[in-house]
C-alpha cells in the first residue's frame, strides 16, 4: 500500500505540471497546485488549484500542510532570438522567472519541507544548456543558473532533502506551441533526435514522479537529460 504524500507544483495548470499532478493523484497523493494565468476547470483527476504570481515579492503558502513531500518547480519560457537582439532586460526578466520564483518558492516551502521524512525538489533544465544551440543564449542563461542551484542545494539539504534537475529537449507542451504549430515543424523537430519523435509531457511527468517517490530515495544532485537522446548520441 502506497503512503499517501503530499506535493506541491508550482505551475500546474497545463503541460508537464499538470501531467505530473494527474499522476500523482492516480497514485493516491495529495497535490496542492498553482496557477497563474488560467485556472483549470476543477474535476475528477485534478487537484485543488491556488493562484500564485511567483514574480511577487511576497510569497504566501499558507495553504499547504505543516509537512511537505516534494515540491516541483514548473514555470518557464521558450524564447529563441538571435543573442545581439535579446536585451539584457530580456535576460533578467527570464531570470527573474525561472530561478528567483523558483528560489523564493523553495526558500518559503523550506520548513515544511524539513519535517517530511523523505523529501524531494525537481527543478528543471533543458538540453541546450550541455549542448550548445544556436539562438538559445537567453534561456541557457536562467536553465544554467537552475542546474548549479540544483546541485548547491542538494549538497546543503542532505541528507534530509533531495534535489534533482531534469533537462528535457523541446516536449510538445503549450509552452512550445508556437514550435510546433504544423505538421512541417513538428516533423523536423523529431527528426533531430536520435529516437525520431518528439517528447510528450507523461515523458517528463514520469521521470518527475519517479524522483519525488520512494523508488528515487537514493539520488540527489542530478541532472537527468530526458530527451529522446540529444544530448548523447549522434546516429
């Protein structure tokens, strides 16, 4: 029999996030979820959401337990220019996104966090920080931040928390709509992995899953490429 647990996903309200909280429902855990833009129609399946803008100075999680499980960070963006048009507000302002929310969210859920017995963070990455890509400066900058901090944090939480990274390639996610927005661009895009096909969010969800449970009880400090064999081989 599966204990239940409780989870936080910061950003659930579409793609990986939500995936990963159907299955952790499925599985018989608690999930308390966030939204920032768009609240999901609540029903069987999805967890009770809460609105919460990760940019705002203060944090509030007053409704979560006195005890938390895991904690995963979802919010980010995709955006790919050539780096002499990219500003360096543009820089900041994803920075400001996806490492201080993720930083602030951590730093708030923290105590609670420290009264579970096996406790877990996924942050996330992507396969262009290990493997240069072309017009990928601005979101290589913040995903880079993400795996030190990773790695820092699961150093100077152990052993009482772990923390691990996943670094997807492009996941057919609403975040990457307009990357994928024909049958052209979703066919080259397969095309450049070594496994022909293009990740979905049950591939990230599942790995996620896996790291918040008991069966990942024995890894920290990770950075796991799950994407379709990118960052590794070439055939």
């Amino acid at each position: 029999m599966i204990n239940m647990s409780n989870y936080l996903i910061i950003g659930a309200s579409s793609g990986i996030g939500k995936k990963l909280a159907e299955q952790l429902i499925v599985s018989g855990h608690r999930v308390y979820a966030t939204y920032f833009k768009n609240k999901p129609v609540n029903n069987a399946g999805l967890p009770d959401y809460h609105y919460l803008n990760v940019l705002d100075e203060n944090i509030s999680l007053d409704f979560l337990p006195e005890s938390l499980d895991g904690l995963v960070y979802c919010p980010g963006s995709i955006n790919l220019r050539p780096f002499e048009r990219i500003k360096p507000s543009d820089f900041v302002a994803d920075f400001n996104l996806q490492v201080i929310g993720a930083i602030k969210i951590i730093q708030a859920a923290l105590p609670r966090l420290k009264k579970a017995e096996n406790a877990s963070i996924v942050l996330f990455s992507t396969v262009a920080v290990q493997t240069g890509f072309s017009f990928h400066t601005q979101v290589s900058a913040s995903k880079g931040a993400i795996e030190g901090l990773s790695r820092a944090m699961a150093a100077e939480f152990a052993p009482k928390i772990r923390v691990n990274c996943i670094a997807p390639s492009l996941t057919d996610t609403p975040l990457a709509a307009h990357l994928l927005n024909n049958d052209q661009k979703r066919e080259a895009n397969a095309l450049r992995h070594p496994l022909k096909k293009t990740g979905t969010p049950e591939n990230i969800a599942d790995m996620a899953a896996f790291l918040l449970s008991e069966k990942g009880s024995w890894i920290s400090g990770q950075i796991f490429h799950v994407d379709g064999g990118m960052s590794s081989l070439k055939v």
